[in-house]
C-alpha cells in the first residue's frame, strides 16, 4: 500500500467514526479519533501488525473497537483521552497567547479602521461622522469604555480635541493608508494616556484605580479558585495512591477485596493528568500576576514624573509631554493583555472540570475513605521527605552516570523522563504512579534522564534499564492515557502530540532513528599549508563560475598566410639600452664688462645733437 493510499484509507476511517458517533449521540473530534485509532493499533491485545497492510476486516475491526471505547459512559481512561486533547488544543505559550489577543484585537478593529482610512468625505456632516468614528476606534482599542457610554464618549473627544482638533481632518484625509492607520494607532496612544492621567487626578488610591476593572476582578477569583481545585485533586491523587499501595500489595491483607483495581487506576491518572494540568495553569496566572505587579509600578513611576512634569505649568511642550502620555497607553495595553490571558486561562480551566465527573461519579471519597480502613495518606512531600535520606553513591556504581544536586548545576530544573514519574514502581506495581524524588539521584542513561521513588527502585532499574525502559512502553499501550501523562511521544514515534497531530495522518508510521552529531577541528591543522587561493565568498565563487563557463563557449582561431608558410616563430631577446652621460666641466663666463650705452635726443629734433652716454659699469663694482 502506498503512502497516499494509506492516508486515504486512515481519512476515511475517521470520517466513519465520526459520523458513527454522532449517529450514536456521541460528538467526538477527528483529533480525538485520531488518537484513538493509533492508540487501538498499538494496543497488543487487538492483534494488529503494523507492519502488515490493513485489510477490509482490519478496517471493520478496527472501527468497531474505536466506536466501542469512544462510545463508553463513564469511563475515566476517556475522559483522561479527552481532557488531554482539549488542553493541548486550547493551551499554547504565552507568547503565541498574546500574539492571538493582537490578531483577535487587529481583526474587530479592522472593519472601523476601514472605514476610517477609506473614507472620501465631502460635507461638512460627512467629517461630523468620520470624527465619530474616530472616536469609536480610539474607545474600542483602549478598552477604557464603551461607545455607548455617553460619559466615556465624552471624555474621549475632549482629550481628542486637544491633540487632533476638528480643523487638521483635512490634513488627515490626503495622507496614503498606511499613514492614516500609523495616525490612529498614535492618537490612541495619546487620548488613552491623556484619559489615565486626568483619571489618576480624580482618585486618591491611585495603584487600585488604574488597573482595569476586568483585571482587578479576575486576578484574586482566578488564582484563589485554581488554587482550591488543585489541592483538591491532588488530595484525591494522594488517596487513590494510598489505595491503590495497600491493594496492590499482597502482603497486607487485600486479597479478598473486590474493588476494581483496573477503574482504580485510571481514576488515578485522570487525578494526576488533571492535576499536572493545573500545575501549569497555576504557573502561568502567577507569572500574569508578576507582570501585573511591574506594569502597575512602572504605571504609578510614569504618572507621578508626568504630574511633576505639568505641575504649576501653563503650557508644556508636545515633544515632552506627548511621549509620556504613549508610555502610560502602552503600560496599560499591556495590562489589558494580562486581562485577557487570565481570561483564556480561567477559559480552559473550565473547559477541563467536566472530564473529572466520571472519576467521581464511580468512586466517591467516602468510598475511597472506606477501602483506605485508616491506612496512611501520604503526600507527595511526605513521599519525598522519607527517601530524600537515601542518597546514591556514584563511587560505588562506576557503571553508570549519576547526577546529584551537591554536584550539578540547575538540578532542579532537568528534562526528567516519565513527567518525574518512577518508571520502576510503574513497571513493578501494575501501574502505580509515584513521583520520583531527584534528590536520590538521578540516573543518565542514554542522554535521558530518571527519577525514582528509593534507592532501591533506582539500582534496580539502572541494573537493566533497556528491559525497563521496554516494560513501561507496553505499559502505555495498554493505557493509551499514558503516552500524554508520561510524556512518551518520542518512544511512540508514530503518535504525535495532539497539536502536531493533523486529521487523516497516516497511521502505520514506521519510527524515524534520528542523533545529533558534531565534531570540532583546527581551523588550520598546518599553518604552513595554508591556501593563498582560497576563497570564502560564495558570490566570488560564482562569478569565478560564470567566467569559466563563459570561456568554454569560445575558441582561439589562427589564419596561416603565405608569409608563414614554412616558418618559423622567431624570438630575439635583447638588452634595452643604458641610460648613459658624459661627464665635463661646468659651463663658464668671461669677466668682461656688459656694454650699456644710452642715446639722448634721437627723436623729436630734427637739427638737434644726438648726446651718447656711456653707462657701462666697470667689473669690479
């Protein structure tokens, strides 16, 4: 089967799925069966080869047993699949959030900004309007009102009035498009400033009443109740753990209970993927909080130097107040996008409650309270506390890397494997999840590194990693909820993340070996071989290229003439001609006198005497 055909057959393995579903009352996403149907294949107990073309009976198998798991009630293993999809696809970097608030912004202000820019007014009742709009744009881009609100509107167009008034609409309407969005994004800049300092000049408490309602509302609801939701799950992580301990441990008595060990565990990692997720939502509202707490300074340090810059003044210069009043525009952009990215947050914490209900819907906790029989809930922390005494000792284990905190930098920080997870108690217990405790040490192996729960997990694990490391993969196949918790993407090359992961990929994928490899050499090995002919710029290479090429297409010709004819070429080499000089005396003079005679009345006098006047110096004066 080809490539193309394969992705065909795939595409329309989904596309019956889904409308399979929905026939069933069941609204599924082509991510979701996607997933779903790769997470089928890799599953051993279903007997497929991935290797082996799928034939019509592979397909209706295939179909039959997704539509079976996509179509289960109250299942946390699905609901698990399905908060993961919905997290990823809603959940992105905090940059790329803030980068789609400016595109969302760009796109509700694009058709006012149309209209303003495109406008050919004519009327006097036709610039009435189009100063309205203007204000509408100014309104909806700072966020400070609404263009209902008659006392913003107002506030709004004396502040423009004084930078724009109604007369420089002309000068408006001739500037190219370009210029005239650059002029709007200026003049809101100006306005809002404008607005948030005669606002500070009405309120004493200035820090609280400078930040935006939105934000001064959601900050404390959003951070107390993600803070309550995830001491919640993991306090129900922390029992199902301590339950799922003393029932999977022979020793202690729970043989005769009939609890389902199976359910146990998938609530469990429902609990711990929900919990994982709210750990990164936490993380993200208390950065927004840090940016809030600079902005809010920077903002109070900006309008105290701009009041101490038009204190007592009667008129002050554009060049100086202007940029004060962009730099309070631009704090306060800056505010409102903290705004709306706790409101994305909180959006998709939401988004993630109804995919616990299943979990709590079978096992109640005072179900959970009655198969404890007051065992010991131990925290995570607890976990840590008591094998933090165990320490590896790399001197008594020479076959492997080990690292420590004492002797590593940013320990706390490192890429650990499994989400920190313990791939030993994984593989040894039946799936428990134990978080791994670093301070042990780690293990490196591979150019990856693991946690464990003990000492002994970890000598035991770097005693045979490979085996290990294969064991909790085919732990992952058969809980397909794994290969997201644990962060297995790598070894399942053919299951992308949900992001990457497209509707209609292919699905018998075979894995793709890849390695970074580099080397280092001297620049020059042999100083004394160095190429003088060398050349670096690769523009100098191509005109030496076209040059050559271009002496390919000519030929040299040569004519013989009856004066060559049976000759010869002939060359004579000579010696070009000295310059040379005589040498003599110098040239010399007599030392007689220089005569000088002076003639007197020669001319005018017809019988007058001519006067001779000897004027000749002798030679030794």
């Amino acid at each position: 089967m080809s490539r193309a055909h394969a992705e065909d057959v795939i595409k329309n393995i989904i596309r019956d799925i889904v409308r399979e579903c929905a026939g069933r009352g069941h609204e599924v996403s082509d991510t979701l069966v996607a997933f779903m149907v790769k997470a089928v294949v890799l599953d051993p107990r279903n007997g497929f080869d991935v290797d082996r073309t799928l034939t019509k009976q592979d397909v209706l198998k295939l179909e039959e047993l997704c539509l079976e798991k996509l179509t289960e009630n109250c299942s946390p293993s699905l609901d698990t699949i399905k908060m993961q999809v919905c997290f990823d696809v809603n959940y992105t970097s905090r940059r790329e959030f803030l980068e789609e608030i400016h595109r969302v912004m760009e796109s509700r202000l694009s058709s006012v900004s149309r209209e303003i820019t495109d406008s050919r007014v004519k009327t006097r009742d036709e610039l009435e309007a189009l100063y309205r709009k203007i204000i509408t744009y100014i309104l909806l881009r700072s966020g400070m009102g609404s263009p209902a609100d008659d006392n913003a509107v107002k506030e709004a167009t004396a502040a423009l009035q004084s930078v724009f008034p109604h007369t420089e609409l002309g000068a408006f309407m001739v500037l190219l498009k370009r210029d005239k969005e650059q002029r709007l994004r200026e003049l809101t800049m100006t306005v809002t400033g404008i607005r948030l300092f005669n606002r500070s000049g009405r309120k004493e408490e200035e820090e609280t009443n400078l930040l935006p309602a939105a934000l001064t509302e959601a900050l404390p609801v959003i951070s107390t109740s993600l803070e309550n939701e995830l001491s919640s799950a993991q306090r129900l992580a922390w029992k199902y753990t301590a339950v799922l301990e003393k029932l999977l441990d022979p020793d202690r008595g729970s043989a005769g209970c009939d609890a389902p060990i199976v359910l146990l565990k998938q609530a469990l990692y429902n609990v711990r993927q929900h919990e994982g997720f709210l750990r990164m939502l936490q993380t993200d509202t208390h950065l927004c909080a840090k940016h809030v707490e600079i902005l809010q300074t920077e903002l109070s340090s900006h309008m105290n130097l701009l009041k101490q810059t038009v204190k007592s003044k009667t008129a002050v210069p554009t060049a100086t107040v202007f940029p004060l009043f962009m730099a309070l525009s631009k704090l306060w952009s800056g505010l409102q996008d903290e705004a709306e990215l706790l409101k994305i947050l909180n959006n998709i914490r939401l988004d993630l409650q109804p995919f616990i209900a299943s979990q709590a819907k079978i096992f109640s906790e005072d179900y959970l309270d009655g198969l404890l029989e007051g065992a010991e809930v131990k925290t995570d922390e607890q976990r840590m506390m008591e094998s933090s005494d165990e320490r590896i000792d790399p001197a008594e284990i020479e076959t492997n890397d080990w690292l420590l905190p004492e002797t590593t930098a940013g320990f706390d920080e490192l890429p650990l494997q499994y989400n920190s997870v313990c791939g030993y108690t994984l593989v040894t217990r039946g799936g428990l999840l134990l978080p791994g405790n670093p301070q042990i040490g780690v293990l490196k192996y591979k150019e990856k590194l693991y946690s464990f729960s003990s000492k002994e997990a970890a000598l035991t694990f770097a005693s045979r990693p490979d085996e290990f490391i294969e064991e909790v993969a085919e732990k992952a196949k058969l809980s397909p909820e794994l290969i997201q918790l644990l962060k297995l993407h790598q070894q399942f090359s053919c299951v992308s993340p949900y992001p990457e992961m497209q509707p209609g990929d292919t699905l018998l994928v075979k894995a793709i070996t890849k390695c970074e490899s580099g080397t280092q050499t001297d620049i020059h090995p042999v100083e004394t071989n160095i190429d003088r002919s060398y050349e670096w710029n690769e523009w100098e290479l191509r005109r030496k290229a076209i040059k050559l090429a271009d002496l390919l297409t000519k030929a040299t010709h040569s004519t013989q003439t009856d004066l060559s004819h049976m000759r010869r070429e002939n060359a004579t080499q000579t010696w070009l001609p000295k310059n040379a000089a005589c040498q003599s005396k110098r040239d010399g003079q007599s030392s007689a006198p220089k005569p000088q005679v002076y003639l007197a009345g020669v001319r005018g006098q017809r019988d007058g005497h001519t006067v001779k006047t000897n004027l000749t110096r002798a030679v030794d004066e």
